[in-house]
C-alpha cells in the first residue's frame, strides 16, 4: 500500500521549495524517469515496491521532494536498462503553468474553507441573538428602567434635596454597592425615594409610610415605586415607658417573627408582604418623631433588629436617621445593640444584625464595642 501523506515536519519545507522552484528563471526541465514509491517497514531492507508512472509526480524533479531519515514516505528515482522513456515531457513554461493552477486550486480551496467557517460564525452569532430577543429580555439589557429615568429627571429639575447629607447616604450606597441587587425595606416615603430605588437597581425597594394621602401623591408622581401604609399605636411621650417595660420584658429578647412576638414593641400589623420577605438592607427615617404627639420610631427601630435577628442565614444592615433625638439615640442603642453598631456618619448610624437562628444560644446583644471606633 502506497503511503500518499507528507510528514507535518516536511510541510514547510515543501512549500519553500516550491517557491524556490517557480521563482528561479533557469527551471531545468524534469527528468523523463517514472517514480517509484516505497512504503518503508521496520527494516530498511525490506521494501515494496510498485512501479508507478504518476504523471503529476512526474512532473517535479527528484530534488523537489524533501527526504527526511524518519519520514514514512521515500520518493527515488530508477535508471535502469529496461526503464523506458515518457515521451510526453512537459515543457518549463506548461510545467511552470501547471504548478500555477495546482496552487490556484488550493487557494481557492482555502479561501472557500475560510469564508465557509466565517458563514458559519456570523450564523451561530445571528443564531444566539434570536435566542437572546426570545427570551423576552428585560428593559435593562436595551434601555435604562423607568425607575432611574424618573429619579434622574426628578433631581435634575427639583430644588427639593434629600432629608440626608451626601456623606450620610455614602454609608448606604456603600453597602449597596456590595449587596444590590437586594430586598431594602425603608421606613419612610419622600423626595429620596427615588434614589434609594435606583441604587438598588434591580433588587426589590418598599417603602412603608403612615400618610396615605402623601403615599397617594408621591404614586402620581413616581408610579413605579412600591409602597405600603404602616399604621403606629405609640407616641414619642410614651417612649421612656416603652424603653422600661421592653428592657425587664422577657418576650422583647426573645428571636420570633414580628407577628407572633408579646413584645409590646413589634409592629404586627404591617402587609403581610414585609413578613414574608428577608430583608437585607433596612433603613429607619420614619415614622414621624420630632414632637411629643407623633409616633415616633420605637417600634420601627424594635422591629427592624427583630426581622434581622429572625432571618434563616445572613445578616442585616440596619441604618437609623436622626440619631441626635433622643428617641433614635437610646431605641437604637438598646435593640439594635452597640455591640453590632458598624459606624456613624453624622446622624446615621449602621448596624449589622446577624442571624440568630444560624446560630442558635447568640446573646440578643454582644458585648459593646469602644465607641470611639464607630464614630466617624
């Protein structure tokens, strides 16, 4: 059986020499001999031998072809007594024109290869766009949401800023820039709305408001915003007797959720959507607090490390606004637990409230830490 392939290491090679053969100027013309091809054993002395008057090998001189020790393929040249003559000997320029046309066939070859495979690309790629548009992509992934085109016309054409300071809301954004997309549960509802919203963009933001007529307006105004009515039984007068009777009430320690704790202290009358969801960011800056009728914050702030501490694994971040009023001081202090206080930027503090039911005996506070490592 004659061996027909060339060896990868002599493909270079064969290649230069064919160069160097249609390039020089005085090709001498082939020698009138048959080939003979020789498929080469373990033995060198043991040949087959098929006498084959190939009349494209023929073609090439016998020191066209590159010999390699190793290679299986050996091309030699017979003279003898009994060889007889091809007459039909190519002259240089039709032997220099056959070669033109074998190497135009094998460009043509590899140009068609090329653009096949290049057909075949642009079709995955067409292929996989019609598979994206299918699955009915979000308007995320072609435009900015609703959501953010309102926050941004809103706080380029109003006058009317956040409650917080820039370097008070930098302590939230920093976390959201870690945890969103996320569940962020905020107590209040107002002009920064928005903006909390779309820097959760993509996670789910609820706002928790005890005026239904504001709840209405802000709705007109951004209706893609989710939010809900909190209704409070407390009052700022009474939070000193709040604090007292929490602080000797065994069932304000214990970890259950809201609904069911005999805290006098957890909210349990809220949608029953916020009991259903684990919050990973709450934030405090309502309900009103700043005088003695008002509701105040106590059971918002209770409540807030309460769904933290109840949640299966994981960990809460807790911020409280206004913490320069006495209730938020002290309401945070004792049920968010200095202890698991981050840091302090101005008026807003930030709490990290782990799990409790991941691990279970964790005191309802740990030991309080150096409070000039919390204060910025």
């Amino acid at each position: 059986m004659i061996n027909s392939s060339i060896p990868a290491h002599n493909s270079n090679s064969l290649l230069c020499s064919l160069y160097h053969f249609l390039e020089s100027p005085n090709t001498p013309p082939p020698p009138p001999l048959p080939l003979f091809f020789y498929t080469y054993k373990q033995n060198p002395s043991h040949f087959q031998q098929s006498q084959i008057n190939f009349k494209f090998y023929s073609t090439f001189p016998l020191n066209f072809f590159p010999i390699h020790s190793h290679s299986n393929l050996l091309i030699t040249k017979m003279r003898g007594s009994n060889s007889t003559i091809n007459s039909n000997i190519l002259s240089p320029t039709k032997l220099k024109l056959t070669i033109f046309c074998f190497l135009f066939f094998c460009l043509v070859f590899l140009t068609v290869r090329s653009s096949f495979s290049s057909s075949s690309d642009n079709s995955t790629n067409q292929t996989l766009i019609s598979y994206v548009k299918s699955q009915k992509c979000p308007l995320s992934c072609t435009k900015i949401p609703p959501s953010l085109s309102d926050a941004i016309i809103h706080y380029a054409t109003s006058n009317i800023t956040p409650q917080q300071t820039a370097k008070e809301i930098s302590v939230t954004d920093r976390v959201l820039r870690r945890k969103s997309p996320s569940n962020f549960l905020v107590f209040g509802l107002g002009y920064d709305s928005p903006m909390w919203a779309s820097l959760n963009h993509g996670g789910r933001t609820v706002f928790l408001e005890e005026n239904e007529g504001w709840i209405r307006q802000i709705k007109e105004k951004f209706p893609t915003l989710e939010s809900y009515l909190a209704t409070y039984d407390t009052k700022v007068r009474h939070s000193e007797t709040l604090m007292t009777s929490a602080k000797e009430a065994k069932e304000c320690s214990s970890v259950v959720d809201p609904r069911e704790s005999r805290c006098n202290l957890a909210l349990k009358g809220l949608p029953k959507e916020i009991y259903e969801v684990e919050w990973d960011l709450i934030m405090v800056d309502a309900p009103t607090g700043y005088h003695d009728e008002a509701p105040g914050r106590m059971s918002a702030i209770y409540t807030a490390g309460l769904m933290g501490r109840n949640r299966e694994e994981g960990e809460t971040d807790v911020f409280v606004h206004d913490v320069d009023r006495v209730v938020e001081d002290k309401f945070s202090m004792e049920f968010l637990c200095q202890g698991y206080m981050v840091e302090q930027e101005g008026r807003l503090r930030h709490f990290t409230i782990p799990s409790h039911k991941a691990r279970l005996g964790r005191p309802f506070c740990p030991p309080p830490k150096p409070t000039s490592d919390l204060i910025n």
